[in-house]
C-alpha cells in the first residue's frame, strides 16, 4: 500500500478537542492523511468558553517547524491561530524556504465565545507576510470585516463585493464562509481566477458546531493534498463538515457548544 500524503497543521491547541490542532489531525485522519503538527499557542478552553490562551515562543514554534520539514515530506500546510507579529514572521519566513505545495490559511481571529485570539497589531503582519503566499485563505463573514476594516456583509450581493476586496491581498484564491448570513441556507463563496463560484447548504438546527472553521480548513487542506483541484477539494471539504454537522448531536460532548463529529464515516 502507497504511504498516505502528509499535511502539516499550525495552530493553536484546544484543550477540549473540538477546533485548533485537535480538530485539523481529527479531520486529517478520517479523511486518509498523516498529520503532523506545530503548536503556536496553549488555550485553555471548553465547550463554554476559551479562559484563557498561552503562546508558545517564536524559537519552539520554528524548532517545532524546522524538525518536521526536515525529516517529513510535506504536501499541504493548514495554517490557523498565528497571535503575535513574530510567529507571522517566522512562519512566512519558513514557508518561503521550504516551500511546500499547497498552503490553507484560516484567519482565526476572535473565538465563537468572542476572546480575542491574535494581537491587534499582528492582523496587518497576516496580511501582507502570509496572505500572499497562500493558496487559499478562508475567512467567515466577520474575519472579513476585520480584514477589510468594513461592515460585515449582510447579503450575497455584498459577500461578492467583499470577496473582490480580499483578492487584492493576494492569495491565490478566496473562500468566504457565509454561515453568519441571516437564513435558512449558508452560502460560501469561492474566488479563483477570476471566476466566482457558489457553494450552498441548507442550515443545520444543532448547537454542536465548535471547530467548524477549522474543520472546514482542514478538510480542504487534505483534499489538496490527495491532489484535487481547489474548486473540487472546496466543494467535497463542503460536503465533509455538512456531514460532520449532521452527525454532532451524537456526541453530546460538554455542555455548551459541543464539536462536530470528524468521524462520522468511520464510527
């Protein structure tokens, strides 16, 4: 049997397992691929709220990058909770040395439960050092917002115009998640040359919906890596967290806003 590709997740921990590290390996592996990972930050979280957040420093999270790229063939990279100028730095700086194929970028920046999860000063250091190199950056409707420093969109109409400014930061595609938007359908919308493409699902009525951006970010990370096309790695990561939604309710882990279920195809 031929060895699985490998992606590599940079991200926070979550303590409770339903985003951050735990999540992207939870997803990594349902879907068929070897995870490896480097830890940027310490969260201490559950299903109510994120108490508190500890970042590791800048030196462990480049030995951490340096140890894994060196011995391991990396094909995709997952990137998520980056809180400090400095480890944005190094990142894009090691990214750009080792140069793996494909890079995912999720733009965590406040938790479901609203604690701010990266330094104010460090969202223009993610723009202009990460954003560029990427393959494809997923933000939701109010990472945009802070992205662009504009309202949030209210409707399709306005996720076009948003998602027309967020390819001027120089990724080579853009998802923006819409499950923020008034309704009974989430609509996500897909940049990539030049054209814009149209992913919708019909809402899910479960509290049990921790960690889906991470999920979904990671879901098109393995699906880059297995060698789809982003169009087609997009629609079928759409498809996985659907699902996973679906099945969260059967968990009933924690009580407040439990994960979704990564291994709903296996258990």
């Amino acid at each position: 049997m031929a060895p699985p590709p490998i992606a590599l997740t940079i991200a926070g921990s979550d303590s409770s397992g339903g985003a951050g590290i735990q999540a992207d390996i939870k997803t990594f592996s349902s879907l068929g691929i070897y995870s490896a990972s480097v830890i940027t930050n310490i969260t201490v979280q559950n299903t109510c709220k994120v108490h508190s957040v500890h970042p590791l420093p800048s030196d462990v999270v480049a030995a951490q990058l340096r140890a894994v790229f060196d011995d391991l063939n990396i094909s995709c990279v997952k990137i998520g909770m980056l809180n400090s100028i400095s480890t944005i730095n190094l990142v894009s700086n090691l990214l750009q040395e080792y140069r793996p194929e494909y890079i995912v970028l999720d733009p965590v920046m406040v938790s479901s439960s609203g604690k701010p999860l990266i330094e104010a000063n460090a969202i223009e250091a993610l723009k202009t050092e990460l954003f560029p190199i990427t393959t494809i950056i997923t933000p939701n409707i109010p990472e945009a917002a802070v992205l662009l420093n504009a309202p949030q969109a209210e409707s399709k109409s306005a996720m076009h115009k948003t998602i027309t400014r967020l390819n001027k930061f120089g990724s080579q595609s853009v998802l923006l998640k819409g499950g923020h938007l008034v309704g009974d359908m989430c609509i996500d919308l897909l940049s990539e040359n030049d054209k814009v493409h149209e992913f919708s699902q019909t809402k899910i009525a479960t509290n049990n919906t921790h960690g889906t951006g991470c999920t979904l970010s990671s879901a098109i990370s393995a699906y880059l890596a297995l060698g789809l096309s982003i169009k087609d790695a997009v629609l079928k990561a759409n498809v996985y967290l659907n699902n996973a939604i679906k099945q969260a309710d059967s968990l009933k882990v924690g009580q407040g806003s439990g994960p979704v279920h990564h291994f709903y195809n296996q258990w």
